[in-house]
C-alpha cells in the first residue's frame, strides 16, 4: 500500500472514528484502524463489536492495500505533524510508514485479517431518510436520562419511533425520563427501536456536522446510518421500552411558569449548600406568592433563593436532586419554562413555555 493524502482531511476522519476502537487486552486488533486502499479511496474502519463505522476519503493512489494499526498512536501522531498539507502512508515490511518532507515514522501493524467485518444493513425491514439536525437534535435531547447500569437494557437505551407525523425520541432511568417529539413531514415509515446509549455519542459525533439528510436502514438485530461517505452501524437492543405515556398527567394540582434563565441562577446558588444527595427543596404557595428554593449543607451553610414566577394551584414542598433539575435546561428551546406538580409523592413535569416538543419527567426525594 502507498498513497497520499490531505493531512486535514485525513486528521478529520481518523478522529471522529478512532474513540471507537476500545482497549481490548483479549481482542488486540478492536483497538486498531483498519486501512483500505481501493479505487483512488482510502476506506477507514473501526469497531467495538457493538458498533462499526467507516469513512472515505480521497487519495493519490500508488499502491493499493490494507494494513491495521493501533488507532490512538495514529491519530496522536497526525494530530501533532505540523505545516504539511499532505502525507504518505506507505507499508514497509507489512508495517505502516508515516512520511513527511520533514521525516518519516513506523507504526507497527497487527494482522489485518483478524479485523472484525463491519456488517452492512441490507436485508432491512426499512430504510428511510432523516434529516441530520432533527436527528441530532433528538438523540442530544433525551440521551443525558438513560440509564448508567446495563441490569436493564432497555433503560440503558435511546427508544426512537414513530407515531403519525412525528418521531418520538425517549430516554428513562429510574428517577426520570426525557422525550423529544420531531415532525416529519409526510412520514409514511412507522418503527420503534432501541439503540444503546452507549453508542449515541459516537453517532453524535460521526453525524453532527452533517446538512442534509442520513440514510437509515433498519433490520432486526442492527441500525445503520450513512451518509456521504460515512457509514455507521451499531446493534439494536431486543426489548420492550416501558409505555411512559401513561406517567404524564393531563391535569395539575399546582404550576409555575418561570424564565429559564431566573431558574438556573437559582440552581446555580443552591447547589453550592447542597448536601452529599445533591437535595433542593421547592417552597411553592400560590396563595402568598412565594416560590422559594433551599438547600442546606451542615457542613457548609444553607441557601434560600426567592424566584419570581407565575404561581397556581395548591400549596406545595417537595424535594428534588439538583443534577436531575438541572441537566434539562439547556435542552429547552424557549424563555421560560412551565413546572407542573401533582403533590409531594409525584414526579415534576417540565416542559418549554413556548415550546411543547420536549417533555421532561422527574421523581421527587424522599424527605
């Protein structure tokens, strides 16, 4: 194999790929980049088993061939070459030489016939495109609230579906739940799946400077997503996703309407004076025009913060883990933001003022 390549554009697609090849003491070569050259391209692959991705870039093609090297030394070397436009991989003695004007290294390779085979998703149950902002836009808006444990796979998983004209993205752990309702227009595709939270990042990343529209190909066991000259593939979770609908209420006992900005300032003061629980405590009386925010550290001090908001209903002093509260708000697209309670013992929804296509759930401490 001999080629060249721009250094920028090379540096572009190894660095969104290579945090996919893991260290891996049992399977050596998931930690390497798999190179291929073929038809003036060079074909870039990485895998974990559980997700596989694969860029193309152009190249200047003097020798075709395929050679596996480990990803993190590559990128850390391409990362650091400086003032080149252009390099030449070449392999010497099976192994990867890196060349410049002003010097060349060696990379040891590993056997690239060990390389696991990145599926293709053909024989799909579906393919449909999706525009990549609305894509992003939904993964970015639910993944932070599934789950950190793997007991539960479907809680361990972004759900995405369908209902009509919309796509529903959903996430839930145990405490609380996200939902973010897209529209799509003229949808005649209808699915539900789950991806693995765990790889929503990598989509992210692969995908999130894309304009335009993502290729998806459904099948049972995989989800792939392409577009251009980048391809993903990454396994779907066999499970059912709790029907979360029914743990929305339609009605409220009490609600506050306050500027997002008010609410953060607030939570920022308080988490200061929040305990090893990360507890804040909501004051709400309607009646007397108070809402008020506590939070009390023995070992530190406590904090009352006084919010002005729009108040109705009941009464009510309930408490809530500040992270829980705080890590939806920057996924709000609108000023202000509505809190609806239904007493002490049930969860909080938030949701936008002005936008009603994020819906947020979440589970009160116990006092």
């Amino acid at each position: 194999m001999k080629i060249e390549c721009v250094k920028e554009k090379l540096l572009h697609a190894v660095s969104k790929i290579e945090r996919i090849a893991t260290k891996n003491a049992a399977l050596p070569i998931l930690s390497c980049l798999l190179f291929e050259v073929k038809n003036n391209n060079l074909k870039i692959k990485a895998t974990n088993m559980d997700i596989g991705v694969e860029a193309i870039i152009p190249v200047k093609v003097t020798e075709e061939g395929v050679v596996a090297v480990l990803g993190s030394v590559f990128v850390n070397l391409i990362s650091n070459i400086q003032n080149e436009k252009s390099v030449i991989l070449e392999t010497i003695d099976s192994n990867l030489q890196i060349k410049t004007d002003y010097g060349k290294t060696v990379i040891k390779s590993h056997p690239s016939d060990d390389f696991p085979t990145i599926p293709k998703v053909s024989d799909d149950l579906l393919s449909f495109d999706l525009d990549s902002k609305k894509l992003i836009k939904g993964l970015k808006s639910v993944i932070f609230s599934s789950s950190l444990s793997n007991v539960k796979p479907e809680l361990s998983s972004v759900y995405i579906y369908t209902n009509e004209d919309n796509v529903f993205f959903a996430a839930a752990d145990s405490f609380r739940l996200a939902e973010k309702k897209i529209n799509l227009k003229h949808n005649n595709n209808f699915f539900n799946v789950l991806i693995p939270a765990k790889n929503i990042p990598d989509i992210i990343r692969i995908f999130e400077d894309v304009d335009g529209d993502i290729n998806i190909h459904l099948s049972k066991n995989q989800i792939s997503f392409s577009y251009g000259y980048n391809y993903l593939v990454s396994r779907v979770v066999d499970g059912i996703f709790p029907d979360y609908k029914q743990l929305i209420p339609n009605e409220f006992k009490t609600e506050v309407v306050v500027l997002k900005q008010d609410l953060l300032s607030a939570l920022k003061i308080s988490n200061i004076f929040t305990d090893k629980f990360n507890k804040i405590s909501l004051k709400i009386e309607p009646s007397n025009k108070v809402f008020e925010m506590m939070t009390k550290n023995s070992d530190i001090g406590e904090s009352t913060n006084i919010i002005s908001a729009g108040l109705s209903g009941e009464d009510v002093l309930i408490n809530f883990n500040y992270k829980y509260i705080v890590d939806c708000l920057p996924l709000i697209d609108s000023d202000s933001i509505s809190l609806s309670f239904n007493g002490v013992s049930k969860p909080l929804v938030i949701r936008g003022g002005s936008d009603k296509s994020f819906t947020y759930i979440v589970m009160p401490m116990n006092k």
